[in-house]
C-alpha cells in the first residue's frame, strides 16, 4: 500500500555528504539500536540458518530429524566459527598496525579508533581500554582532531556501560575540541550523541536544546544524513512532548532527507512514526498506509528490531477499527518476533494488546494466558527501570554539581568586579583630593587588600571543602553502585534457584487440568511455594508459605521444598499427616546443623487427590483446606503448629473426605487475607475471602483466578503488597 505523497521539506538545498557514526530514530533512540544491524549482520546469517534447518527438521522421520539436526548443529557451528575467525582476523591485523612503532602517528590512531569500534558491543572494558591508548597518543602527538575523536569513543563506550554522565561529559570535552580547530560535521554529531541521552531520558527541553544545535550546523555545512537523523530525532521529541502537529511535520521533512540519502532504515523508522502520529490523530486509514509501508521496507531489509513493533502497531489500529481478526493476527506476529528478538517492550505491549483482543472476543482464558505472559515479562523490565533509575540520578547529581561550581565562580567573578569598581573610585577620588587625599587613599587601598585577601582565603577554603565532598561523594555513589549490581546478580541468582524448585504449571495442568494457580510474590523472590507430585494414579499437592519473604523467605522454601521431596520419594510416604510429620523432622535436622538457633519453617496445606475413587485426604499445618460444596463451604482446621522446631511437638492430622462432581477445592496461604486496602486501609481477612470463594466456585475455573486478581488489585489500590499470595483451586 503506498503511503500519502509528505510535504516539502523546509530546509534550504544541500549536498550529499559521508554519514556520522550515529543515527537515531523512534525505534533506535539509543546508539546500540542503531549500530547493531552491522554489528551482528553475520550472526543473522546463522540464525536464519538455523531456524530454516530447525523448520525442515519438523517436517522428517524421527531417525531423518536426528541425522539433520546433528547435520544443522553441525553448520551453524561451522558458521559462527567462521565468523569469529573473520572478526579475529581484522581485530588481529588492526592490533598489528596499532602497535607497530614504524608507522606514523596518524596511521597508529585511525588503527586505534577502529579497533574501539569492533570492541565497542562485545567487550566495552576493551573498547574503553582501547580508546583511552588512542587518546594518549594523539595528545602526546599534539593531534588535536584525533585527540577529540578519542573522546567521542570513550564516550561511547561509557553510553554503552550505562555511565551516562561519563558519556556526556567525554562528548562534551571532544565538542569543545572540534569547536576550536573548525570540525563541524563531528561537532554535530556529538550533540545528537548527547540529545539521544537526553531523549533516553525523557527530559525533553534538553534534548531537543542539543537537537536543534546538530541541525543547525549540519544545515550549514551541506550534510544531508546528518539532517534526516537531526529531524527525525526532534520529531521523536516533539511526539514525546504530544505536539503532534509539530512531530508530523519534522518527520515527513525527514522522510525526505531519507530518500535522498538512501537510508532504508531510517524511511522506514519516519514512516511508522508517521502512521502512529495519524494513529493518534484518529486517522486509522493514513495509520494503516504509513504503517504497512514502513513494514514493507523493514521485510525488505531484514530490520528484525522494527518489525514486532510496527506489527504490535498495526494491530492497535485494527483493534481501534473493531477489525479484530486482522487486530489478533498482527498482534501474535508481533508478540513471536518480540520473543525471539528479546524485545521486552514490544512483548509487553503485544501481550497486553492480545488480552483486550481477546477479551472484546469474549475468548477469556487465552486473555488471562496473554496477561500472565505480560507479567512475566514485566517484571524482567523492571529490574532494567531500576537500573534506568539509578542512572537518571546519576545525570541528576552531575547536573546539581555543576551548577553548584557555576555558583561559585560567578561569586568569584563579582568580588573581582567589585574589587575594580572599589579601586577606580578611590583613584578618581585621590586625583581631586592629591596630596591631601593621598595618604587616606592609601589607607584604604590596603584595607581593601586585606579584604581582597582574606575573601580570597575564604573563597579557596570553600572550593577545598567542596571538592572534597565532591569526591566523598562520587567515591560513596560508586561503592552504591557496585554494591546495588551485587544485589541485582544475588536477587537474580536466587529467582533462579526458586523457579527450579516449582513444578512446571503444564505439568500442573496435564494431571489436573481443570486448575488454577494465583501466585504473586510480593518481592521478585518469594517465601510462599506451590508443590506438586504424582504417586501412582493420586497426584499431591500442596500450597506453603515459609518464614518471611524476599531472598530470606526463598531460601527457607528451598530447604522445606527439598524436605517434602525426600519424604515423598526417598522414604516413600504419602499419608498426607504423616508426610508432614517427616518434613518437619528433615527441616528441624537440617537446621540444628546451625551453631546458631534457627526456628525457621513453614506453614503447609496438602492435599492427596484420588481421582479415581473421588477421594481426598488433607493435612494442614497453620493453613486450613476449604471445599465448596453447592456455594456450601467446607472448612478443615489445621493443626496449630507449623513444619519446624517447635515445643512439645505433636502428630500431624490426616482427613479424610469424598469429593463429589463440582466440589471446589481450595488451599491457599495467608498473603491474600492479610493485604491491607479498602476505602479505610484495613486488612480484606478470611471472612471476605470465604464470601468472596462462594461468589467463584459458580464460575468457569479459567475465570476464577482473573476474579482473584482483580478483586486484589481493586482492595489494595495504591499500598504496597504485604506479603507473598498462593491460592489454589481445583474443581471436581
């Protein structure tokens, strides 16, 4: 489909010129974006490989697929190697010139800054390494342009580690040298460096500040690819500011500096950020056109990482157009690329759009589906946001440094303005006044210079002062750092080790498929756990909640998940009573090893499920067991003592009931009761919750959790989850 003919551009006639490192645009704001197509242009040979080899294995005999699959592992292989072999090769012959003392000093740092480049997205430390050589070399060989563009490469690497103001103040120092000796073309291009930081950011008149500073000069100086990223990038701007007009107007100019220069990707970028302004505007006929253009061109040139997003796109226009098959088919197009490409937003926003899809198709449980997928992968994000946040207030604390300094020398430079103004006065005054004045215009000469002198000693032991807590503070910001990166990889750690722990919820479902399993952790680890394991022809299961939450809470599950899974297995007991009277024994064991007293355990409700006879046996340990029966509830008391050392322990109890068709069973933790909410803040406790299960035990089982959910999110609002949440339900 081809799009609307865009406006003339309002620029003044330039000439065709080399491009500059970086380009930006909607779907690249950032330089990795960008750079990454050549980058990995070899890697995208394997993987289309690979998946073709992967694709024709399906379709085989099973002894045929061994043989591809081994034959496909096998070339993939081949390739890679191959690729890397490339790589060493290049990186080999540029260490070689670097090194070679016989050559000349310009030789040796375009070597250099080259090799900055090839490292810059496999090993940034070797990159910054690289690029820190090539600017001793150039100031030792007083080669001021090479000596900036030095900077610019460390500045890049610094973008790429995350190190924002690192980042900027390198392109700042490489701008201020290509400022002197009359660099243009690169001094543009590092305040576009510079604005899609800002932009990164959403600090929006900085960025656009900085913008506008790159388009002016590249206008100057004839530089065509310069002005298509510089106009695209303030569109993006203007979009982030909702001045739509104005964004329009900036990318269709844009869109023709692209097609002058011939640069596909940023066409097809304008073009899709094009149709999501009409989009915006309501126009869904121009959104479809701009998009499905922007989507060819991206087919075309294989520019996997905007395709998902322009496909999620699409699908929001169709939704909005009631077109809801054509909505669902971009939408799972969408959502497969995103997966493969590891698009956590664009997974996030195709995962969303599927469940209002589904849910205008009244098709519910492949919603709850869509939005447990979007959970997933939300939480993946935010521990990237929390990254992002620390470096917004690392940008932050560089900006209040520096108007901190700004003060001070403009205190300075007004004592010294007042000081001049001070001496004129008194030597106009000691003219009229001569000899008799002389002698009182001494006086107060040298009263000034006192004065001068003891400002002076002030103003310097202030500077002192504060470029010591300066530098207490940079070192205790960095000790933060490193400590918050040791946490993150502890946290990440231990996630891992939880999720190996907790049967898979397929698993789950081919035993008990007409299931549900509500878990929601209050941290990104969890003290609370599921449990489930097949004896025979009876499947157990059990829901658990361990002391506290967080790291601590996760590393009790593992002891008490490993207990139950010794007992069960190793000493072949499946008396529900009796399996906790063991696990109880396995924890307290594995604690006393302590030198430390630990009281430490857990609070248990499991289930014996025998489908086949429709009986049920239970033990509970602090949880209890509710069956609902005809909206008649069915309450089992647990024993009041918890999976751990207690005093005078006693035997577990095991129940025994018959289950009939439409019986609801459910065990569940004491996170949901306890969540705080409601118009007075108060706790939601069992009695709402009985009342409460009634209302769900009537509902399809896939619509039950969805009700649990929003019933939760409404009682908590904006307070914070107290405690980790495991319900589950089961229905005869």
């Amino acid at each position: 489909m081809e799009p609307p003919p865009p406006i003339t551009p309002k620029i003044k006639p330039i000439t065709r010129n080399k491009p500059y490192a970086i380009n930006v645009s909607n779907y690249g704001s950032n330089l990795a974006n960008y750079t990454r197509i050549n980058c990995n242009k070899y890697y995208t040979v394997i993987i289309n490989l690979t998946n073709f080899s992967k694709s024709f294995i399906k379709v085989k005999s099973r002894v045929i697929e061994d043989k591809l699959y081994h034959m496909h592992r096998l070339f993939a292989s081949f390739l890679l190697l191959t690729c890397f072999f490339c790589f060493s090769q290049k990186t080999d012959s540029l260490w070689i010139v670097a090194k070679d003392l016989k050559n000349s000093d310009t030789v040796r740092l375009s070597a250099y800054y080259d090799l900055a480049w090839e490292y810059l997205y496999t090993n940034s430390d070797s990159a910054l390494s690289i690029a820190n050589q090539q600017l001793v070399l150039a100031k030792k060989a007083k080669n001021r342009k090479w000596e900036a563009k030095a900077f610019n490469a460390i500045g890049a690497t610094y973008y790429v580690r995350l190190l924002y103001t690192k980042a900027i103040d390198s392109y700042q120092k490489a701008i201020k040298i290509f400022e002197e000796i009359g660099d243009k073309k690169n001094m543009a291009g590092a305040f576009g460096n510079i604005g899609s930081i800002y932009i990164d950011f959403n600090q929006n008149e900085k960025a656009l500040d900085y913008e506008l500073k790159c388009l002016k000069i590249v206008q100057e100086i004839g530089y065509l690819e310069g002005v298509a990223s510089a106009l695209n990038n303030i569109g993006v701007i203007y979009q982030n500011m909702n001045d739509f007009q104005k964004a329009l107007l900036y990318n269709e100019q844009a869109v023709e500096m692209y097609k002058l220069t011939g640069d596909q990707y940023g066409l097809a970028s304008a073009f899709a950020n094009i149709g999501y302004l009409n989009f915006l505007d309501s126009n869904y006929t121009k959104a479809i056109s701009f998009l499905s253009y922007a989507l060819k061109i991206s087919q075309k040139n294989g520019f996997e990482n905007l395709i998902p997003r322009i496909k999620w796109q699409i699908s929001k226009v169709y939704l909005k157009s009631n077109d809801l098959n054509m909505s669902l088919k971009y939408a799972i197009e969408a959502r497969a690329l995103a997966k493969e490409a590891n698009d956590l937003q664009s997974l996030m926003d195709s995962e969303l759009a599927l469940v209002e899809i589904y849910k205008k198709m009244s098709k519910y449980k492949e919603a709850y589906l869509s939005y447990a997928s979007y959970q997933i992968a939300k939480d993946s994000s935010d521990l990237q946001k929390k990254a992002d946040d620390i470096a917004r207030l690392e940008i932050q604390f560089a900006y209040d440094k520096k108007a901190a300094a700004d003060s001070l020398k403009n205190a300075v430079e007004q004592s010294n303005k007042d000081t001049l103004i001070f001496a004129k006065n008194t030597q106009i005054e000691n003219d009229r006044l001569q000899k008799i004045a002389l002698y009182g215009g001494i006086f107060l000469m040298l009263i000034s210079g006192g004065i001068m002198y003891n400002r002076f000693r002030f103003i310097r032991k202030q500077k002192d002062i504060i470029e010591i807590k300066n530098k207490e503070t940079e070192e205790q910001k960095i000790i933060i750092e490193e400590k918050q990166k040791e946490i993150l990889s502890s946290i990440a750690y231990a996630k891992r080790l939880q999720e190996a722990i907790l049967p898979p919820k397929n698993e789950i479902k081919t035993h008990l498929p007409n299931s549900f399993i509500y878990y929601k952790p209050k941290d990104i680890v969890a003290g609370d756990f599921y449990w489930m394991e097949r004896v025979d022809d009876k499947i157990m299961i059990a829901a658990a909640d361990c002391t506290g939450h967080g790291v601590p809470g996760a590393m009790v599950s593992v002891v008490c998940s490993n207990a139950l899974n010794r007992t069960v297995n190793e000493f072949n007991i499946t008396k529900p009573g009796e399996v906790l009277d063991k696990a109880r024994e396995l924890v307290v064991e594995t604690f006393e090893r302590s030198e430390t007293e630990v009281k430490d355990g857990m609070d248990i409700s499991l289930c014996l499920i025998d489908k086949k006879n429709n009986k049920l046996q239970w033990a509970g340990a602090n949880n209890p067991l509710w069956i609902i029966r005809k909206e008649e509830i069915l309450q089992f008391k647990p024993d009041k003592q918890a999976i751990g050392k207690v005093d005078n322990p006693a035997l577990y109890t095991t129940h025994e009931v018959s289950l009939e068709k439409d019986d609801c069973v459910y065990i569940f933790t004491d996170g949901y009761a306890d969540q705080f909410g409601g118009p007075s803040g108060k706790k939601f406790k069992y009695h709402q919750l009985i009342a409460l299960m009634r209302t769900l035990s009537t509902l399809p089982i896939s619509e039950q959790q969805l009700k649990l959910e929003t019933e939760f999110q409404n009682w908590k609002g904006n307070l914070e989850q107290v405690d980790d949440i495991c319900i589950i339900g089961i229905k005869i």
